[in-house]
C-alpha cells in the first residue's frame, strides 16, 4: 500500500485545493474534478511549500478548466 499524507489550503480565487504527498508520485501534476475539487499530487520527498510554488503560477489555468462544459459518463 502507497504511503500518502495531504494538506489543504484554501485559495482566495479556486477555494480549497488538496495537496496529496504520495511515495509513487514521481511528478507533480494538477488535477480538476467537477466532483472532488482540485488536487495536486505530490512526489513524497518534496515539501508542501515547493508544491504550493507550482501550483500559484497555475492558478489561472485551473479556473479555465473549472470554467470547461463536463462531459457526462
């Protein structure tokens, strides 16, 4: 079983985005789920501050997707 732990900080543009520490991660990459939010997967030995660097000057591409019509399943 994966090793994960996660944080959560609440942006003033996006509201909540999960940051979630995993031992497989081996990139960082940004998540949009109409359901579950926005996530950010994170390699195990980078520290949330690092992560959180990539993710602000992503901002705006995140609230693009947000803003893109859901395909329903």
């Amino acid at each position: 079983m994966a090793k994960q732990a996660e944080k959560i900080i609440n942006d003033p543009k996006i509201g909540e985005v999960t940051f979630r520490k995993s031992v497989r991660s081996r990139s960082m990459s940004i998540r949009v789920h109409p359901v579950k939010g926005v996530s950010v997967s994170v390699p195990y030995v980078v520290p949330y501050a690092v992560a959180q660097a990539f993710f602000l000057p992503r901002r705006d591409w995140v609230l693009e997707a947000r803003a893109r019509p859901t395909e329903s399943y």
